[in-house]
C-alpha cells in the first residue's frame, strides 16, 4: 500500500512522538552550578551547633572554635558531646563543686584515642556552651569538673554581635 504525503507526514509526526528527547547539556550545567557553590560556602566557616533549649550570651569574639570536646548546660540538662550525663537538679544538689557523672563522662572523653596529630596539642581543651540564664553557681562546678578531669584550657560558646 503507497501512503501519500500527508499519511507520510502524519506516520513520521506520530513516531517522533514516541521518543523522549532529553537535552543532558543544560542538566550538567545546573550540577556544576550546584557542586561549585556548595564547595565555596562550606569552606572557611566554623560554627558550633547550638541546641534549641540553650540561649548563648552574646559578645564580641574574635576567633574561631577550636573542635574540643562540647559541654552543653541547658536549663534542664547537661550534655557531653549530645550525650546527657546529669540533670541541672542532681549537680546544684550535689554538694561542694565536683559533678561526679559530668567528671566520668569527661575523663572516658580523654582517654579516646587522638586522630589526628595536629589536635594532639589541643586534646585536653573543652568548650561550654551554657544558657545565658544559668546561675553562675552552676557554671561554677561546670569549670571546676573539667578542671579535676585535667581539662585546663576552659572555652565559652558565644553568639557573635553583628555589626562590631
């Protein structure tokens, strides 16, 4: 059977129809795009994570955080590394100004193996991150903990004020 122009026409419009033509140019562009703006906007910055439930006082600070070892006094909680070690009750309760679970839990931090040889200097360093509105009692046995678990260079997380 001869087809005519038209039928023709038609027979090669449906075929093409079929076919799913996919211009991969333009998707390889958008991933460059993509890749080179998340590898800019990662480097360079160093922040610490602050949990929700802690409200960090505010300053004007100049360097950077150091990765130490993280302890997090909430109103409720406090926390090494996200682990809960004891509850803000049990250490102002406790008396004089050694919290015995936070100093368990800070000299099994110590003892973990050093990865990398240029944090070996630094292993000893720890970072408190405590709630702007914690009494300074607290903050007190907090310091003097890390101090008995042989942590002697003592940081505070702080929000930085913009602008200054």
């Amino acid at each position: 059977m001869k087809l005519t122009p038209l039928q023709k026409r038609a027979e090669r419009k449906n075929r093409n129809k079929t076919m799913v033509d996919m211009n991969l140019v333009s998707l390889i562009d958008v991933f460059t795009i993509l890749i080179f703006f998340l590898l800019s906007s990662a480097s360079g910055v160093e922040l610490l994570a602050s949990p929700k439930a802690v409200k960090l006082p505010v300053s004007t600070a100049d360097k950077s955080p150091k990765e130490t070892i993280v302890v997090v006094v909430s109103a409720d909680d406090i926390l090494v590394e996200g682990r809960r070690v004891a509850t803000v009750t049990e250490a102002m309760a406790s008396q004089g100004d050694l919290i015995a679970p936070l100093k368990a839990e800070l000299d099994l931090q110590s003892t973990r193996e050093v990865v990398r040889a240029e944090n070996k200097a630094q292993g000893k360093a720890v970072t408190i991150m405590g709630d702007k509105d914690i009494p300074y009692k607290l903050l007190r046995k907090v310091m003097y903990t890390s101090a008995r678990a042989n942590y002697s260079d003592v940081a505070f997380a702080v929000r930085r004020r913009d602008g200054t």
